[in-house]
C-alpha cells in the first residue's frame, strides 16, 4: 500500500514492461505526460509511447540487452522524446532500472518532462544571442565615435559617419547631408 501510493503520488511517469515490452504498470502522472489512461496502454507494447526511429530500434535494442547484458539507457539514463496519444513529441529524461521477480526480468521506466526546462534553455540562448549582437553593435558605435572625433573636418566627419552609419545598419549605399538654416 505504501508504494502504490509513492508510485501514485509521483510527479513522474512511472512504467514499468517485461522482457517483451509489454506494458505492466502506468502511474497518473504517466497518463498525464502521454494522454493515454492505464487502462489504453496496459497489456500494448511500450513503443506506442515512442516516435519514430526509437519505435523501430526498441525491441533490437531490448534483445540486445538481454542477450548480451550491453545497456544504452537500463541503469544509465539520458535524454528522449516520447510520443503523446495526440501525436505531438515531448521531450523527455529517461531512467530504466531493471528486477528480476521470479525468472522473469522487469524494466522500470522514470520519465520526467523536459519541456520547460528545453523552453527556458532556449530562451537563455536566445537572450546570449541577442546580447552578443547588441555588445556588437556598442562596439560598433564606440568605434564610429572614436573616428568621428578623430576626423579633422567637416567633410571628413561627415564621410566617417556616413560610411559607419552604413556598416551599423547594413546598408549598400548612404548619404549624410548638413542642413544650415534657421531651424537648425
């Protein structure tokens, strides 16, 4: 009764398959992440929950492992995407350990979603990205007014920021006029 409740209370995907790959045991919060009840995916095989190409390799792998006691995630873990009864893919963090009850050998799976965290990872490499381009383009400006107060006439001020104003803006060609009248 205790660890029915754990395994009903976690916040993590919890599934448990046999040596075949047949689904034994689905928490909620499994049911949760992939939108299928227990009642769909208990007694199906596992790779229901997997997109393609992991749908195709599963069972290669599972009896790879099993004949040779080579793992690739059982007690190792990683990163995989799952597939949701909706179709949509959702990254998650995988960690399968294995138990042998009787003669049989059993595999439980812990997923946990990663979606938020890919979420804010992109969003911290975007604003590193952002903020390099604008570090860039400071550079760029502190740079054009070292050449602008360098310049020793009018007509060189004005070629210096003309040719700067392009290489800031990106632009082929540019133009810098001086306007004298009395507005100015």
């Amino acid at each position: 009764a205790q660890l029915r409740a754990i395994v009903n209370t976690a916040v993590d995907g919890i599934i448990t398959i046999d040596e075949q790959g047949i689904i034994h045991s689905y928490n909620p919060a499994a049911a949760r992440l992939f939108g299928y009840t227990a009642q769909e995916v208990i007694a199906q095989d596992v790779v229901m929950l997997m997109p393609s190409p992991y749908r195709e390799e599963h069972h290669t792998y599972l009896a790879n492992y099993l004949q040779t006691g080579h793992a690739k995630i059982i007690g190792i873990g990683r990163e995989v995407v799952g597939r949701r009864k909706d179709g949509t893919m959702v990254p998650l963090e995988l960690a399968v350990s294995e138990v042998h009850v009787g003669n049989r050998r059993m595999f439980t799976g812990i997923v946990h979603d990663l979606t938020e965290r890919k979420a804010a990872e992109d969003a911290l490499s975007k604003a590193v990205i952002e903020t390099m381009q604008h570090a860039a383009q400071l550079r760029s400006l502190s740079e054009a007014a070292l050449a602008i107060n360098s310049a020793l006439s009018l007509g060189e001020v004005l070629q210096v920021t003309t040719e700067r104003a392009r290489d800031l803006i990106g632009a082929h060609q540019a133009a810098t006029r001086l306007t004298v009248d009395h507005k100015w």
